[in-house]
C-alpha cells in the first residue's frame, strides 16, 4: 500500500509495495491484512515452525479457522504444510501451486504430458493434480477430485477441463478486486512544487 512517512521499517519503492491481503472472492473485500515489514513481518507465533507461505495465510484466517470457509491462494502461498493446517482446523483449500516444492509427491513433475492429459495423487483429503493445456497447470485441493467438465472455448471449441481449473479461475480475483477498489481511495499526499 502506499506510504511515505518516516518509519524506520518503511522501504518505499513504487512499484513495489506489499501486504498480505485475505479478500472475499465475489467482492474484492478486504477481511485482514498484515503489512509487509521485510524480515521484521511477524505473523502468528502458533506458525513460526512452518515456512513465510504457511505462516501468512494461516495468520489471516486465524479468527475464521473451524468454521468451514475455503481459500484461494496462488501459487506462492500454496504448500502442502499449508493444506495439512487448513484440513486440520475444518477449513478448505485449493489453488496453484509449483511442481518443483519439496513436499510435493515424487514424480509429480517430471513426466511429459500430451494436451488434455493429466496425472494425480491423492492423500487424505488432499489432492495434487497437474493437467496440460496449452502450459501445464499444477493445483491442489482439498475439496476437489479429478473429476472433469467438457467446457466451450471462444471459438466454439469444446474441451475436457477439470473442476478444480474452473472453480479457481472463477474465486481467485479477490485480491484483484480488492486493490482495485483501494485505487479509489488514494493513500498518496500531493507535494506542493516550490
């Protein structure tokens, strides 16, 4: 967010601001947020043994933990210690994530796939899915299968997609919606030129 007091931890660069946002995903509502800090952003100590990606998500939905919601992160903060707390305390998860993690199944990346293709892995009730479009597309969920949808592309097309690919594209613009609507309300003061 933009800012230009004098605050000890303030680092401004313009094109560089960040905070960590949970967003409602139909309206861009801001429900929580905490300001990034640089090494000093602390986040709920009940997370510090999990990495930054855990930890952020984890302490914004702390007050909302036990009471069924589901989150959307992309595929920075997606990870399997995540997913473990989340199904732990009731709530969901399902979003992008990298095919290269650590804790991510053997294999999960290695094997070429052709269009249409897709390979899975289910433990408990998390799943790992990499399907190929155009690019591949590696998610996880907790709510989902692999099960699929025949979808119509623009140019009349019809193609197999999987749900969870439909249900992510359609929840995660909330962050999205949410600096968009704090474009309206500009933190910036104008300078007066001398």
């Amino acid at each position: 967010m933009a800012y230009k007091e004098r605050l000890s931890w303030v680092q401004y660069i313009a094109s560089k601001r960040k905070s960590y946002m949970l967003c409602e995903s139909s309206t861009g509502y801001i429900w929580n947020s905490v300001i990034y800090a640089g090494k000093g952003t602390k986040f709920n100590p009940k997370y510090s043994r999990y990495g930054m990606a855990a930890s952020s998500v984890n302490s914004l939905i702390e007050l909302l933990l036990n009471q069924g919601y589901c989150v959307t992160p992309d595929n920075f903060y997606t990870s399997p210690p995540e997913f473990c707390v989340s199904s732990a305390k009731q709530n969901d998860a399902f979003g992008t994530i990298r095919a290269n993690l650590r804790d991510m199944p053997p294999m999960f990346g290695n094997k070429k796939l052709k269009t249409g293709e897709m390979v899975a892995w289910q433990k408990g009730k998390m799943m790992a899915l990499r399907w190929r479009d155009e690019k591949d597309v590696c998610l996880m969920s907790t709510v989902h299968n692999t099960s699929t949808v025949m979808v119509r592309m623009k140019g009349g097309k019809e193609i197999m997609k999987p749900q969870v690919v439909i249900d992510y594209n359609n929840t995660i613009g909330g962050v999205d919606r949410g600096d968009q609507a704090m474009t309206f309300y500009p933190a910036m003061r104008k300078q007066q030129n001398k």
